[in-house]
C-alpha cells in the first residue's frame, strides 16, 4: 500500500511538472515570439565604430520562469571595446524596445560564445571582477642584459620582454623566381617597410628608454656595412684576442660564410669557446671599419646553466666607454642585440672595440657583429612549389596543391637589399633559429607562408618550453620569458569619400581550449588589444584628426595571432591603401606619437597584468639654450607638459655631451633644468642633447645644440636654431588627380627615413588595381630603395658652428623658442646665425586655420627689430624665407622682411639645381661660388624648392645668383644694420670647404663692412 502512495505521488509531480512544464515551454515560445518582434526595430545606440560590419540577433531564446531573455548575436558585436556603462547602455537599449511583462525581464546578451560582460577588459573591471585567469603567470625570472647606465625603472618595463616586428618583408617569390615585395607600391612607400618607421625609429627606442628588453625577428640596423669579429674567421682588417692563461675548450659556435642555402645554420658551421677559469678579462674583439658612423652591435655565446650571469661587455666607441652585462644562462647561438655607437673608419682599440669580462669562472665566448650588412640567403625554387596562402587558414592542415620543379634549372639569387629590408624568414636562418620548427614549416616550398608562420614560431622559441614552437612544446628554446608579442601593419582599403579607414586590432583565442601552455587564458590577447586599440584611437583623436575610425578587435585565427604563446596584438593601424590614411600616415609627428600610444598602451596592460603601478615616460624637452652668464657658460632647457599623461612628469634629466664629431657619452644625470659647462676646451665643438626621466623611463632626446670658444678674446657669434619642422609630404587631389605631390614638398623626414620606396606616378584616381606589379592609383616607383633619406637632424647647430670656428669666431646656440621669449637677453650679441632650413608653416592637424612650424611669429620679429635697433648683425638661411610670407599672404610678415631684412620675394621652386656664384657688385665682401644639394644625397637634405629672393630698396643689393637662370639668391644689406638672407639653407652646401669660405666672408662683412657705423663695428676688445 505504501509503494502505491508514492508511485501515485511520484506520477501526480510527473504530471505536474508535464502540464505546468509545457505550459511554460509554451508561454516561452510565445514570449519569444513577442520579443522577435518587439526587437524588429531597434538600433544599435552605438554609431561610433565603423567597418565592423552590420550586427543582429542571431537567436534569442526566453525563460520564462527566471525571467531571463538571451540573446545570441552574431560575432560582429564581439568587435567592439566593451565596457560596463557600454554593457548597461547597451542592454537599456534592448529593454527599451520591449514591451508589457518582457520590460521586467533580465537581459543576457551573447556573441562569439562569450557573455558581452566577459569582453571588458580585466583594466576596466572593479577588483573583486577581475579574473586571474588573464593575468600574467611570472615565475622567478632573471635579467638577460642590464645596461649598466641606464637607471633602473621600477614603474616603466624594466623587467619586461617584447616581441614585436613590423609587417612582411622583401622575399623569395619561387613561382616568380624573384625577390619582391608581399605588398604594392603605393603613395611612395609600401607596407612591407613602411611600419618600420614607426617600429625602429620610435616603438623600440621609448621602450627600451622604459627599461624593456626588446627582440625582432627582423634585422633592425639600417647600417649596411657589416664587421664580424669572431674566434673562426673576422672580417677583413679586424682581430680577436683571447687573453693568456686561460682554460678553454671548443663548441658549436658561429662561422662567418658569405652566402647561406637551405639548410645552413651560421651558428652550427662553426666553434664557440667555453672559459672556466676566467676572472677578469676574457677577450678583446678590435673591428676593423669600413667608415664611419652609427653601428649596431650584437653578441652572441652558448647558452649553458653553468655560464657566468655576469658576462661583461665593454664597449668602447668615440663617445666613451658603454658597459653591459649579460647573463649568459638564456638568450644563447643567436644574435643579442646590446645597443647602437658611433665608430671611426679603420681600427681603433681605444674607441671601436669591445672588452669581454668575467670574474667568476665559466663564460662562453663566439663571434661579435657590428652593423645590419646585407641579405647573404640565397634562394631558388624547390623540388615543389605551392601557392601563397592566406594567414587566416594558416596551420588549417588543409590539402595544398605542389607543383613539381626541377631546381636544377635555376641559378641561387640572394636578395641583393640591405638586411634590414627582408623578410624575417631570411634573419631568422642568419640569428641560427632552428630551420623546420620556426622559420621553414613549408620545407622550401614557399617562402611568403614561411615568413608570417615563422614569427610567431619564433617568440614559442625564445620562450622553449612549456611554451615552445607548435611542432615541439617541450624544445628547449632561448629560455627568455616572452611577457607579450606586437605585430604591427597596416592593410588594404578605399573610402569612397576619402574619409580614414582607421585602426583594426586582430587576436586570436579558438585554439587550445582558449589556454596557452602556461595555463593563462588566451582572452589576456584580447584585453592586450583592446588596451593598445584603445590607446591608439583616443590619442589620435585628441591630437590629430577626431573623427579618426576605430574598426574592430577581430578574434581570428590569423596566424601571427595565434602562433604565440603569449598575448598577442595584431595591429592594422590604418590602410596603406586609402590617401586619406596616408596623409597622415606618411608624416613624422604622427608617427612619433602612434608609438607612443603604443608604448603606453603596452606599459598600461602589462602593469596591469603585473598589478602594479606604472608611469609614462616624459616627453622630449625644448627651450634649450646655451648662454654665457656672467663669464660662466649654462646649458639650460624647460620640460614639456603631456596633456594626455599626468605621470608623465620629469623627476630628473640627463645630459648627453659630445666632443666634435665624435659619438656622445653615456650621459650625467641633473636634478633641475640646467648644467654648468665648466672650462670648456679651446678650440673644440662640444654638443648636448637631453632627456627627461622619471620612474617610469627616459625621454626621447630633443634637439641638439653646440659651442665652441675660439680663444678667450674671441667674439661670440649666437646661431639659433630654428628649423624644428617635420612633416608628411604635400598632397594634391583636383578633378580626379590625386596623390603625393613629391614635386612641390616633399616633407621633412625626422632625422632619416628609409621607408620611400619612389616617388608617385599614377594620379588617376580611376586607374585600376591589376595586381601588386600594377597596382593603379598611387602606384610608386622603386628607385629610392634601400637609400637613406635625410632629415631634420636637429643637429644643424653643428654645420653652422664648424665653419663660425673655422674663421675664428667662438659661437653658442639657442632653440628659436629660447630666442624669442621676452626673457633672453640679446644685448652684446656680435653677430646673429639663424638657421631657418625647411621651416614654413605647415596647417595644424586640428584646425586648419592654425599653422605650425611658421617663421614669421611675432616673437621672431620683435626679438630682430630689436637688434636692428641695436645694429647687430643677423644671417639667416632656409628655403622658405620669402614663400611663407606668400603663401599665408602675410602683410606684416612682408612689411617686416623688407624694413628689417631688406628682402622681398620673388619666387618658389626658384631652380632645381644648386650652383650659386656671387655677383661682382659684391665681390669686395663675397667671392664665393658653391653649390648646395638638390639631389639626393646620404648626409644632406633635399631642398625641392629653394626661394629666389631680391633686394626691397636701394639700401640692400643682390649678393648671390643662382647660375641656372640668374635669378637672386641672396640678398646682403650694408647699412647701418648689416644683414645677408638666402633663400636656401647654408647646412645644405655639399662641400665642408665651401661652407668655411662663405661663412669667413659672411663674418668678416658684419665686421668690416664699407658702412663703418660705430654700433656696428663691434670691436674684440
């Protein structure tokens, strides 16, 4: 009777459960129904993203009972930067188009099988949210290379290691049997180097000024000589020196070999040498230079758990001494990259060799490179060649055609480029990464799908186990604890309208179960990105264009993201396609502070990741000057607020000297914003530069200003240096002839650029894309290829101040900012230098009725009134003297030149050849013929448009005539205020003897003119 009871009992809730659960089911389905219907019409409150794609509900489903509503999207919505208020906002929007019962009901909204709430960042989520999961996983690590004069940064990266490496690269393509580029030719430049000028000049160096440890998978020296100097074999003059008594054996090492094939590993052809009695110095490796100038220097060495962690390398350069040391424990049988040095032609043992110390018993020692060289990989197709695939199905396993080939009937082709302009592929297989787990996953079938799998590959290398390479987790590797990898590009696209593309960043967390090896979860690699993205739109915005696009962050399987076993970013900064992108892609400003926002970006999460605090790094000082006060020579400079950072405040600076033209020291650090020059030497140029510091890093330096005193008597000649400008090339776009307008300026490079492939050819904004061979509108030539193009240098004080000590003069140098505050004191100037270059105005980025970089500020003007007053005389140079004036159809600026500067303009684009010769009128004073650079030339600058200036009345005269057509290129008052203006800048005379004779003849006119006038004279004593 009792098992009845409750088998009646048990069938009465089983038709409870049936009736009342079909009821609900039911009533969900009819809830459903109404929802679909009460969402037809909704709009996304969101309208400030773009090129995401179109968003909608893929499903939705309701429980009745809890009161719940989910709702599936479709993946687009997980593109966007999700935060909580964007969360609520979002969900509100949803609710307020439903209607009765449903508005009580709690919304769930999902895309890409992910909660939208799981989307926000761990660094926008209140503490107790945060998940650990995505935070960093730091087990005890040790520092592979301290530079010993850097300062330690606690709040910057100085316990960081990057990966991060700029776009594709010049490579083998076997179908083809050529090397070319993976991308087109457009708007002078191409994607496969033009993120290199973002990532070399700016991204590495702010962070390393932050204390980070960096690694390229590309070569990053632009110098195209190469030294090796090794215990096998050394280049040609230079010597390796083993120090006696020491007890060494023989292992695999580096062998130089001047041409690489498959399957050649340079670290594997020759012998290292282990030391295990070392205790003091080791080794001297003494280079011998083909010429002078900056040289990148690398280290390699075995890598053993018994080697010394305190290896000392002292490298001796013009500018000093520079110690490092390295722990010889991880990062062995590759190229360690330690710094870039000024080195002399030749051989120098006192200022161009590197020192090996070490003091406690085991140490390895291999070869020593100085400088990038050139591509030494040969290629030729293989027994099979497939075709290019995407990134996206990379590692997909899928079927892939081969087409047979017989090798034998192709010669081997290096890639004849500088290094620094290849693929990664060929620098890995020439730093000695292993061959078939990185860098030849396509066993020589081709090379494009070898290069983008293997850098990814590689970071899994650096890390070895259990992080390493996809075909060998447990690989030992280099041992070197990855913390994030950076990818940086920039992809394809056309606006209709001409507005920006904008800023894609793409990460990957499909594979292996959304962990990495180490156990964190891969959705760190979205919060990387999201951070970064983040970063980089909103400094955009605030500095440079404000309706610049954010796109979205892409969770795909692109394989650069998902390779690495780290967090990773894949940055699509803008579309190397579209012109709108390329004005501002192409200009200095904007890159330097692209990778800024990088770099903070990069220094926020990891902070973050590491819980800890972080400060940015300050912004590069100006207002630099050095005066003589009271017989005591200052260098003096301000620093410079950001008003996008408050951390980013100085706390200390440090001074940089050089010693005429050697390199610069290592630096002294200063507390406040000045520096006692104390007796400096006669007859000798010394140039500084200075940076910021605080906790969180170092600055980039500013300009540099020089000195010299010829004798105690000597009078002193100020140059001011006024020339600040860097900016992207001019653009036309008129009645469908659109593009880079090379012709008319050609911009002003940041010290070099090497990213110009050639200037612009097709105009036609109807030319269509036939291929990367014949890519239509905006299509460049090759010409420019591997050629450094120069810059401002900021380093132009120098040029002047050579030729001013050369005729006996002594000078000092001021920033123009310095020179027309109305603190500096001009009194008791005996002559003036201003060095204009290629400043001219040039339209703000914010509102186009502003101008930067214009010569005619009324704090210019009123400082030289004032020393017309005063008959002192000036000099002044640059391209644009008279054309701005033109060009803004400046009165006043007009009206000034001609009363106080006594020129007036004539014409732009005056000639495009250099030669000058004076005219006889003159010849009491000048007699100079010369010649200054309108070609390209490695060291100076480019003047596309020099001015053809003339006398404004009978007081001034034409001194100087260009010998093309005659037209005036220089005018020389000799009044009672002595003047001389020409129309294209003295630092850009090709020849060093020229530049002495004319400056001698400028000098020697302000001070024994024909007009004697007493305020003039300016007697030495």
């Amino acid at each position: 009777m009792k098992i009845n009871v409750i088998r009646l009992a048990t069938f009465f809730v089983l038709f409870c459960y049936l009736v009342f659960g079909a009821d609900m089911f039911a009533q969900s389905a009819r809830l459903e129904r109404k929802a679909i219907r009460n969402l037809k019409d909704w709009n996304s409150p969101f309208d400030d993203f773009a090129h995401m794609g179109k968003v909608i509900v893929d499903s939705l489903s309701v429980n009745a009972e809890d009161k719940q509503i989910y709702l599936y999207f479709n993946k687009n919505l997980s593109y966007w930067p999700w935060r909580l208020p964007m969360e609520n906002d979002f969900k509100q929007s949803l609710k307020s188009e439903l209607r009765c019962r449903l508005k009580s009901y709690n919304i769930n909204v999902y895309t890409n099988n992910a909660e939208v709430q799981e989307l926000i960042p761990n660094m926008h989520r209140t503490s107790s949210e945060v998940q650990a999961k995505r935070l960093s996983i730091r087990a005890n690590r040790e520092k592979l290379i301290t530079r010993q004069s850097q300062s330690d940064f606690p709040q910057g990266l100085s316990d960081d290691y990057i990966a991060l490496w700029h776009s594709h690269g010049w490579y083998y393509e076997s179908k083809l049997d050529r090397w070319e580029w993976q991308r087109a030719r457009l708007y002078g430049s191409v994607e496969d180097i033009s993120p290199m000028m973002y990532v070399l000049p700016y991204i590495v160096p702010m962070l390393e000024n932050a204390g980070a440890t960096l690694f390229l998978p590309r070569e990053r020296s632009f110098q195209q000589h190469e030294v090796i100097v090794d215990n096998d074999t050394s280049s040609s003059g230079s010597e390796f020196a083993l120090s006696s008594n020491l007890v060494t054996s023989s292992h695999v090492g580096f062998a130089v070999k001047n041409t690489l094939f498959p399957g050649d590993n340079p670290f594997k052809l020759g012998t290292s040498l282990s030391i295990s009695n070392a205790n003091g110095k080791v080794a001297d490796y003494l280079p011998h230079f083909p010429t002078k100038g900056m040289y990148e220097v690398y280290i390699s060495y075995k890598q053993a758990a018994t080697n010394t962690k305190q290896a000392i390398y002292e490298i001796c350069h013009t500018g000093g001494k520079t110690s490092f040391k390295v722990n010889q424990t991880m990062g062995g049988g590759t190229w360690i990259y330690l710094g870039s040095f000024e080195f002399n032609e030749g051989s120098n043992p006192d200022s161009g060799s590197v020192e090996v110390f070490c003091k406690d018993g085991n140490i390895s020692i291999d070869a020593i490179r100085f400088g990038g060289g050139m591509g030494n990989v040969a290629r030729r197709p293989a027994n099979e060649v497939v075709a290019n695939q995407w990134s996206l199905k990379s590692g997909q396993n899928e079927a892939v055609k081969a087409d047979k080939v017989d090798p034998n009937n192709y010669h081997w082709k290096t890639s004849q480029r500088p290094r620094y302009m290849e693929a990664a592929r060929y620098w890995l297989q020439y730093a000695g990464i292993p061959d078939t787990l990185v860098f030849n996953l396509n066993e020589d079938k081709n090379d494009y799908n070898d290069d983008y799998q293997s850098r990814g590959e590689w970071v899994d290398y650096l890390m070895g186990a259990p992080n390493g390479p996809s075909k060998d987790r447990n690989a030992s590797g280099l041992n070197i604890p990855i913390d994030l990898a950076f990818a940086f590009h920039t992809d394809a696209g056309i606006t209709a309208n001409d507005s920006v593309i904008g800023t894609l960043g793409i990460f990957s967390t499909d594979r292996d179960q959304g962990i990495f090896p180490n156990g964190q979860s891969k959705m760190a690699s979205r919060d990387f990105t999201d951070v970064v993205q983040t970063q980089i739109v909103d400094d955009i915005r605030a500095l440079f264009n404000k309706d610049w696009t954010r796109r979205g962050m892409w969770d795909k399987e692109y394989s650069e993201a998902w390779r690495p076993n780290v967090p990773t970013m894949l940055l699509e900064l803008y579309s190397h396609q579209n012109m709108a992108d390329m004005k501002l892609g192409l200009d200095p400003r904007f890159r330097f502070h692209v990778a800024r926002a990088v770099y903070k970006g990069m220094l926020k999460f990891l902070a973050f990741q590491e819980q800890r605090a972080y400060v940015v790094q300050p912004l590069p000082v100006d207002h630099m000057a050095i005066q003589n006060l009271n017989g005591e020579f200052v260098l003096s400079w301000q620093p410079v607020i950001d008003p996008l950072e408050e951390s980013a405040l100085p706390t200390q600076y440090k001074v940089y000297k050089r010693k005429n033209d050697n390199g610069f020291d290592n630096g002294t650090l200063v507390e406040g914003t000045s520096f006692k020059i104390t007796n400096p030497p006669l007859d000798q140029h010394l140039s500084f530069k200075v940076t910021a510091i605080n906790e969180g890093g170092e600055s980039m330096p500013g300009e540099i200003l020089s000195m010299a005193i010829a004798d105690k008597k000597a009078p002193i000649v100020l140059i001011v240096n006024a020339f600040d400008r860097v900016s992207a090339p001019a653009f036309v776009d008129k009645d469908g002839f659109a593009g880079v307008a090379w012709w008319n300026d050609q911009g002003v490079a940041d010290k070099y650029e090497y990213g110009h492939t050639g200037n612009q050819y097709d105009f036609d904004r109807k030319s269509p894309w036939l291929d990367d061979d014949s890519p239509g509108w905006g299509a460049s030539y090759a010409d420019m290829e591997g050629k450094i193009i120069t810059g401002n240098s900021f380093d132009n004080v120098i040029t002047h101040g050579q030729s001013i000590l050369k005729a006996g003069y002594s000078y000092v140098s001021v920033s123009d900012e310095v020179f027309e505050s109305e603190a500096y004191d001009a009194k008791n100037l005996k002559a003036i230098d201003i060095i204009l270059g290629e400043e001219k105005a040039t339209v703000s980025f914010m509102d186009e009725k502003q101008y930067d970089f214009k010569i005619y500020t009324q704090g210019l003007m009123s400082r030289l009134k004032e020393l017309a007053e005063s008959a002192t005389p000036v000099f002044m140079s640059g391209a644009y003297v008279g054309s701005e004036m033109q060009m803004l159809n400046d009165t006043l600026a007009q009206q000034f030149a001609a009363e106080v500067l006594h020129f007036k303009w004539r014409t732009n684009h005056a000639v495009n050849s250099g030669e000058v010769k004076a005219i006889d009128i003159v010849s009491r004073y000048f007699k100079s013929n010369f010649e200054f650079n309108t070609e390209h030339h490695p060291k100076i600058y480019l003047v596309e448009a020099p001015d053809a200036i003339e006398p404004a009345h009978k007081k001034a005269q034409t001194a100087f005539r260009y010998t093309q057509n005659g037209t005036s290129a220089g005018v020389v008052s000799d009044g009672t205020h002595k003047t001389l203006v020409l129309g294209f800048p003295f630092e850009t005379i090709t020849k060093q003897q020229d530049r002495d004779v004319l400056m001698r003849e400028i000098l020697e006119f302000f001070k024994y003119g024909a007009t004697r006038h007493p305020a003039a004279l300016r007697e030495d004593n």
